[in-house]
C-alpha cells in the first residue's frame, strides 16, 4: 500500500518497486511450495515490520473497526498522494480479504511438516507510547494477555493490577484478572458495547439505543465512589476553571478515565469492563463520560454530539476544560519523537499549496522588478539628460569666458580660509 499512496526522498513509488525486491503474498507463498516446506501461518504486520503497531491474523484480519490501529509512518521528505487508512477502507468495503494483497509486510511461519503452535489471533504494541507505558498484547483462542515490554514498562502492569483490584473492589464487573508477571482477560466473543449501540442505532432504534448509553452512565454513577473537589485532577495538570463550574461536577475517588463503550461487553443486561490502564484520583464523573462520547465517533452519524452530551448531561461549559485535561493526559503519555514520525510529511495539496504560493511569490517579485527597472530606466535617462545638460555648459560660451572669472573667485575663498 505504501507503494502507491506516498513515494518517499529516493522517488520509491509503485512504478519502479521493483528495484527493491519487493514481492507479493502470491509470488511469496509460490517460493516457500517449491522448496517443499509447509506454511504454517501468515501474520500480516501493520504498518510494516520496521516499525509494527499491529500483527493480524487470517483468524483475526483487518477490518474498519480495527483500522485505527494501523498507525502510518513517514519520513520528513515523505510525499503522500493519499491516506493510506483510507485506502484500506475502501478495499474494506469490497473485499474484506483484499487487504492481505495490500498490506506492506508478511510474517510467515514455515516448516518441514505441518505443526501444531498456539494459535496467536492478533498482536498489538503500544509503541506511539513513552517506554515507561509500551504493553505488548496477545489474543488467543481463549485469553487475551498483557505484557511489560521493557523493564521500565514492568511498572505499569503493576498499575494496572492495581486499577483491577479497584474495579472489583467497587463492584465493576470486568474480565480482567492478573498473575505475577501478565494481565490476563477472558476471551469473549461478542460485540462490544459500542457495536451493540451501533446497529441499533442502524435500524432505526434511537431510542433504544439511548436507553443503553443512559444505563451505561448510571451504571458509572452508581458504582464509582463520590469525593469533593478538594485536589482535584484539574489543580494536578494546573488547568484553570471557573469555581462555580467545579461546585457542581460530581467528582469520584477513582477516575478510570478510559471506561469507553468499546472497552465494555454487554452480556446478560450486565456491563463487563477491560483493559481500564489508566486511572487519576478526584476526577469529575461527567469527564469519565465525555471521553466515552469524544472517542465515539461512529456513532455521531446516526446521534448527534450535542444530543450525545444531552443524554449524558454534560454542559457545554465544561467542554473547554475537558478537551484541556484530556489533551495534557494524552501528552503525558505520548511518545513525541514516535509521534512525529507518524505525522510527518506532506500531502499532495501541501505540495500544491507551496508550488501556487512559489509561482505566486515569483510573480510578485518579477513584477516589482519589473517596475524598479522601469525606475531605473527612467532614473538612467534622467541622469543622461543631466550630463547632456552639463556638456552644453561645458561648451558654451559663456561658461569659457568666464573660467578667468572663476578662477579669481576660488582664490579668493581659499584666501579667507
């Protein structure tokens, strides 16, 4: 895919990649039958093995809900003639199996005979993070496990033991639960919330479908343990804040701020939360559910944001002070220089947009140019008819019949000095 939505500084684009060896998963699975070895599996890493965000699986292959986590890179002379993810979503819409032809990179597992390995559903990394946060995620058949990716990530497994034993200490259900090294969940096949509000949404079922969101926050505003506002979150991340809006937010002990529909099943007329990694003290309630509403945003196709913050009673004054709390903690979690590689490079309107601004520039350069040497040119006559005006002096006779007359008069100035 990368071959035909952007070329890079050595000119590197679909019509001469073939100069780099690359090859199709066709020409690829061809090689591996005639040296007679076996294909056991073939992981499709995303957005390429150099840098991989995302392992999929035929068990568990790209899709539009997951497309997301296909996190793009470019260098900074990067050229995009599109968005890659867009492209995928596209194909998406056709041929859910056509990504497996697109896809940048293949990881194949080979051997003499066919073998009996685990049978790894899909692999996520969290690299656009700070070290200190990188969690390495493996799906099998029946669990789902979290592991510290390097020693300074080893803490933040502890954390996130610590935030499961808060969510079943408040009575949460959640598939989560850990042992001494790993977070481990209950594989569940089943929508999650989200989807399950989707297609409701879909056919027709709004008022259903809010029905759910209203019986998700009251799920929260029951269950999580009401505070006061003293050290809140927003005197932590230095925000500022109007006194009187903060007196009438409900703020909780444990802000586990990423309890989102898509971090939610929906079994039985009971919510079970997992992967909850982040949690802040003394946070407002109503952020907890503007965040589910913010990073929703399927849903705003068929309910609008504002009818959204309706049904969660969230005011629109509060939105500001979200958005900022919400941004810092993002921050505080990205990693900049991994987050820069992603988002560098130029579109093709970029590129445009600096060619007008160029020609337009040079425009208005020749044109200034033009007029000063129109200037010049007439400045240049005006001096040639100044020195023809002295050459007539020069020569008349008067100018001669005066030189002895001169002469006196210098003297006599040189004189007085």
């Amino acid at each position: 895919m990368k071959y035909f939505s952007k070329t890079d500084e050595n000119g590197i684009n679909i019509v001469n990649h073939k100069e780099k060896n690359i090859m199709s998963l066709s020409e690829l699975k061809n090689i591996i039958e005639n040296t007679k070895l076996v294909i056991n599996k073939i992981y499709y890493p995303m957005p390429d093995y150099k840098l991989t965000n995302v392992i999929y699986t035929d068990e568990n292959p790209l899709s539009k809900n997951n497309l997301s986590r296909n996190i793009v890179y470019n260098t900074s002379n990067t050229i995009k003639f599109y968005q890659e993810n867009e492209a995928y979503k596209e194909i998406l819409e056709e041929n859910s199996d056509l990504f497996k032809l697109f896809v940048n990179s293949y990881l194949v597992e080979i051997s003499k005979a066919k073998t009996q390995e685990k049978q790894i559903k899909f692999v996520s990394f969290s690299n656009i993070r700070k070290p200190e946060y990188r969690i390495k995620t493996i799906v099998e058949e029946e669990n789902v496990y979290k592991y510290a990716i390097n020693a300074k990530s080893k803490e933040h497994i502890e954390n996130i033991k610590h935030n499961i034993d808060i969510i079943n200490q408040i009575g949460i259900n959640t598939v989560d639960s850990y042992d001494k090294n790993k977070i481990i969940s209950k594989y569940i096949n089943s929508p999650t919330l989200d989807k399950i509000i989707i297609k409701l949404a879909k056919e027709n079922k709004i008022d259903e479908a809010s029905q759910l969101i209203k019986q998700f926050k009251n799920e929260l505003e029951t269950k999580l343990e009401k505070v006061n506002s003293q050290n809140n979150v927003f005197d932590k991340y230095d925000i500022k804040y109007e006194k009187e809006h903060i007196e009438k937010m409900d703020f909780v002990k444990y802000g586990l701020w990423d309890l989102i529909f898509q971090n939610c099943f929906y079994i039985d007329n009971q919510f079970y939360f997992y992967d909850q990694e982040w949690q802040e003290n003394n946070v407002p309630i109503s952020f907890i559910l503007y965040r589910a509403i913010k990073y929703y945003a399927r849903i705003k196709k068929y309910i609008s944001e504002e009818k959204l913050y309706d049904i969660m009673e969230i005011k629109q004054e509060n939105i500001k002070i979200f958005d900022e709390l919400d941004k810092k903690l993002q921050l505080k979690i990205r990693d900049d220089e991994i987050w820069k590689i992603h988002t560098q490079g130029m579109e093709m309107i970029d590129l445009k947009r600096k060619e007008l601004t160029a020609n337009h520039q040079i425009n208005v350069l020749t044109m200034e140019n033009a007029k000063n040497k129109t200037l010049l040119d007439e400045k240049d006559k005006k001096i040639e008819e100044l020195k023809a005006n002295l050459n007539y002096v020069y020569n008349s006779k008067s100018w001669k019949i005066t030189k002895p007359l001169r002469a006196v008069l210098r003297l006599g100035k040189s004189k007085k000095g």
